[in-house]
C-alpha cells in the first residue's frame, strides 16, 4: 500500500463525529480504522461515544470518496491553487484612496504632488501632455522610480476625464485655473512667478468661463456619486469568481472520516456564487457535511478589518463558520453559528472577530486562546448535528440541505474614507468682491483680478460660479483662497492668517498652500469651509477659528444669488 501523509481519522460509530480524531497512516478499512483507533488510544485519547442504534444495519462505508478527500486535502504532489492570501495583500496595497489633482503642471499644483507623494498619499494627475508633465514634476521634486514611485499621470482635461479615473478615488485637489499671466512673457514665465512687479495681464488660453466654471462643473459631475458616498470598506478574500477557483480551493470534509455516510458538495453557480448543497445523514451515527478550503499558502491578514461578510441564501437550517488560524488539519477552530430562512432570499450576516469562539474537536476553549486575525489560513462551512460541548443544533432536519455562498469578504466599522474634505478647491482671494464694490470705496487697493474683471472674460464671476458648483453638489469640502501668490519662502501654513470675510489682502508662498493642502486632508473636522489665507501678520484669524466653525451656509448671503452664475452681458 503506498505511504501517504498522516491524517487524523475519528473513531468509526462515534456520536460526536466532530470530535475524537487519532493519526492514521494509509487509507483505512471501516474495519481497520477501529483497530488502528484502539492501538493509539493512550497516545491520542479518543472520546468513545453511543455506537449505533441497537439493530440498525449499518450502510456501506464510502472509501472511495474517503480517499478522493483525502488525496485533495493532502495531495502528494501540489496541485497549483489559489493563494487568497497573497491575493489580499494585492489589494490591501491598493487600498489607499487615491488623491485625484488638476492643475498639477500648475505654481501650486506641481508642489502639492511633491507634498502628497512625501505624506504618502497615491496620487493620480490629470494632465494634458505627460511627458511634459513629468519633466515638470520631476524638476518640482516628484519622484517616479523608486519606493516612492506612486505619482499616475494620465492624459486629459477637465472636460475629457476618462470614468476609470474615477476608481479608488477618495479626494480630488482642484489646483486648475484659467491661464493669465503678463503681457509679452517670456518662455519660461519669468514675469509671472516672479510675482512682486505688476504687469499688465492677458489670458493665455481658453477662457474663464470653460475653465473656472464648467471645466469645474464637469469635474464635480464627474466624481459627485464617488466623493460624497461612504464606503465602509468590505475587501473580497473568497470570491467563486470561476468554477476553476472554486474546484482548486474547497474540497469535502463529510462525516465519512469517522464513518458515516452524508455526502455533500459544493458547485459553481456563476460569477461570485457557489452552491453548497448534498445529503446529511445519521446513518452509522453521523450527520454532519462541510466545505473547506485548502490551508492557504501565505496567511491573509486582516489588521484594520472586524469581521467577516457573507451573502448568502439558505433552507432554514443552522450552519457554522469556522476559520483556522494554522495549517494544521486538527488544530484549534473558531466557530460561529448562522441560522438561515427557509423562504430561499438572499440576506447578508456579518460575523464579528470577537463573537468566534475558539473550539478543539467540538469543545469550547476556556484557556484564553483568540482568534488571530492577522494570520486565516482556512475556511470551512459546515452544517452539524451537534453545535458545541455536547449540545445539538436546533435546527437541524437529516436529508437534502443547500446553501448558496456569495463572497466572503472583510468589513470594517469605521469608513476607511479620507479624514478630510472630499474636495479641496484652490480659488483666488477677492472672488466676491467684484459682486460687492459698494463694500470697497478704494477701488485702488482691490486686488488686479477684482479691478480688471471685465477685460479678464469676468474671472472673478466664473471663479465665484465654480465655487457654487462645489458647494452645491460635495458633501465635504475646503475652498482656499489664496491672496497674491509668490515664489517667496514659506512661513509655514501654521503661521498664515485665515479669513472667512474676503477682505484680506497680501501675499502668499505656494509653498504654504501645497502643505496647506495636505494638512487639511487629515483634519477629520473640516466639513464645508470657504476661507482666505495671506501670509500678512496680525490681520487673520487662525486656521481652527476659520475652518473648524462649522459648515458654512449660503442661504443669506445678499450680494448674489445660489448658486450664482454670471448673467449674459
């Protein structure tokens, strides 16, 4: 007889079949396993339990399904097979929410994707010609090989933005404005980032209508569903994606290891469903059927998660979840019961990590031991006479059961969502201010922009009317507005001065703004906020008093309608 891998067999005829298990070498015999049971009694103790029934024939032993069981659980060469652990890793690391930026070729863009990529937040940028653009990122400090190597750059504009830019998006940096700088520049834009003589402006390219508000608009529209929806996180770590998946990671663990004769299976029924289905019989005092998968070949780790999702659609009966922590075919179990309707719809059940109860061969544990969720080796469903330490399943009828499985996958409680502001939008300071010159007798002290509105195609209206869009359409947002920007260093964005009033004049780095931008991404408290930043002391308040006040309304604003846009000339 060949030699085959060491498996653990019950005694034959016991009443707790889920129990009792003791080493066998070879494939036993219905009249060997008892004598081979007994030979090995004082080295595995065997709880002896009731034999059958008093003049009850017993049924022919299946050995051949014994052996087809074993060979797949303990095959003597590997068959290739699923690795959901090495798979979840896979995803984990892709995971992280997506930071979506336009305007990264931008003064404040380029360097925000500097501070992004150095907070280590996945970052993807909009831009229309990427090999320009990562000349320019790479000149800003941006880095594309290497451990911090997660800058995307795709093509487009804010009117072409593909929907499978969309995907794994948790935030969106608006750093796009129209194109304005000095008359008769030179190539490199000296005149503009030089940012403290004043000449005469002109827009560039397009114009403020496209850009500032319906390049915005569509931006918005775009991502609306993505960035005000809370997803909680669930992570697929079984998915019965194939038939060919399902065949190479579950195999029958029926109650024919200790003699009995129930016999299920489990079937593909399509994209993400299984079928668990057979007979569960009490036959040679059995009656209990299961599913389980393989051991994993690499542990799937489940840090951050708190329990287990499962779709599935029942018959009325009681089945137990089990997930193994090891490798081992006989080792500690961790059990949860889940009662199933008999009317056949398709219900969800979350299984907490903390409600599985650690159990050896049908016993509970009381010694202390946990379920490990950093280290789910194996899956196992089974419907069971017996439920655990002696006690039967309510709810169990012996004859034909089915249970369809959708995927089992990890849940969080808490959304794995950014902290802060979906949106963030940089605009320009003195945006209303235009709406509002009866507020400003010195016409002379407005800021460029605000004085030369009408021959810039209305800028400051069209950026107005982009900030509507926003407010009216994102849950969760932060709207900068910066003062004169400029390429002097950086006071650091904690020294800046803040105002929600659009009267505050100066200047600022872009510096500031770019790890301005990336401090409000984890500031879980920022909701709905519009506010202006200079570097000018004294004449601001501080960002917490500006930012952390509470969502900011629009319903009594009097100088323009909501959401305004700019009437035709």
């Amino acid at each position: 007889q060949p030699s085959l891998p060491a498996i653990r067999v019950p005694l034959p005829g016991s009443e707790r079949m889920e129990a009792g298990f003791v080493v066998v070498r070879g494939v036993p015999t219905q009249s060997n396993a008892t004598l081979v049971a007994n030979r090995h009694r004082r080295i595995l103790p065997v709880a002896r339990a009731t034999e059958t029934k008093p003049g009850a024939a017993r049924q022919p032993w299946p050995a051949g399904r014994f052996l087809r069981d074993l060979v797949f659980f303990r095959p003597i060469l590997k068959p290739p097979a699923p690795d959901p652990g090495r798979e979840f890793r896979k995803k984990r690391s892709a995971e992280l929410p997506v930071v979506f930026v336009t305007g990264a070729t931008g003064g404040v863009g380029k360097r925000t994707v500097r501070e992004l990529q150095q907070a280590g937040y996945p970052t993807r940028c909009l831009v229309r010609d990427v090999a320009r653009a990562r000349a320019i990122l790479e000149e800003a400090g941006v880095e594309f090989q290497g451990g911090k190597a997660n800058v995307e750059l795709v093509g487009g504009d804010l009117h072409n933005i593909h929907p499978d830019l969309v995907k794994r998006v948790g935030a969106v940096v608006s750093a796009t404005g129209v194109k304005v700088g000095p008359v008769d520049d030179t190539p490199d834009r000296s005149k503009y980032y030089q940012g403290v003589k004043f000449y005469d402006p002109v827009v560039l390219e397009d114009t403020p209508e496209n850009v500032e508000y319906l390049g915005v608009k569509n931006l918005v529209k775009v991502f609306q569903e993505q960035l005000n929806a809370s997803s909680k996180g669930d992570e697929e770590i079984i998915s019965f994606a194939t038939a060919d998946e399902v065949k190479a990671t579950w195999g029958m663990t029926d109650d024919i290891v200790m003699g009995g004769v129930s016999e299920g299976k489990l079937t593909f029924s399509g994209p993400g469903i299984a079928r668990f289905e057979g007979v569960v019989s009490t036959g040679n005092s059995g009656g209990f059927s299961s599913i389980r998968t393989r051991a994993f070949e690499s542990a799937v780790d489940l840090t951050g998660y708190d329990g287990f999702r499962i779709k599935i659609k029942g018959d009325g009966q009681r089945y137990k979840f089990i997930v193994r922590c090891d490798s081992n075919w006989d080792g500690v179990a961790y059990c949860k019961s889940f009662d199933t309707v008999p009317a056949g719809y398709w219900s969800t059940i979350d299984i907490p990590f903390e409600e599985l109860q650690p159990v050896f061969r049908a016993r509970t544990l009381t010694d202390g031991t946990n379920f490990d969720k950093r280290r789910v080796m194996a899956f196992q469903i089974m419907l069971s006479k017996f439920e655990y330490d002696g006690n039967l399943n309510p709810s169990f009828q012996a004859g034909p059961f089915k249970l369809e499985l959708g995927p089992i996958a990890a849940y969080r409680k808490k959304s794995r969502d950014m902290k802060g502001p979906k949106f963030i939008h940089i605009g320009s300071a003195g945006t209303t201010r235009v709406l509002r010159l009866d507020e400003f007798p010195d016409k002379e002290k407005l800021p460029p922009a605000v004085q030369m509105n009408a021959m810039l195609g209305r800028i400051m209206e069209w950026k107005f009317a982009g900030e509507d869009v926003i407010r009216e359409n994102i849950d969760k947002y932060a709207i900068i507005r910066p003062c004169a920007l400029t390429e002097e260093n950086q006071v650091g964005w904690d020294k800046l001065c803040y105002s929600t009033g659009d009267t505050l004049t100066g200047k600022v780095s872009r510096e500031d703004i770019a790890k301005l931008v990336v401090h409000l991404l984890g500031q879980r408290a920022i909701a709905r906020t519009t506010f202006e930043v200079s570097d000018s002391a004294g004449s601001g308040s501080s960002l917490s008093d500006v930012a952390f006040g509470g969502p900011e309304t629009q319903g009594d604003r009097a100088y323009a309608k909501f959401p305004f846009v700019p009437e035709s000339n």
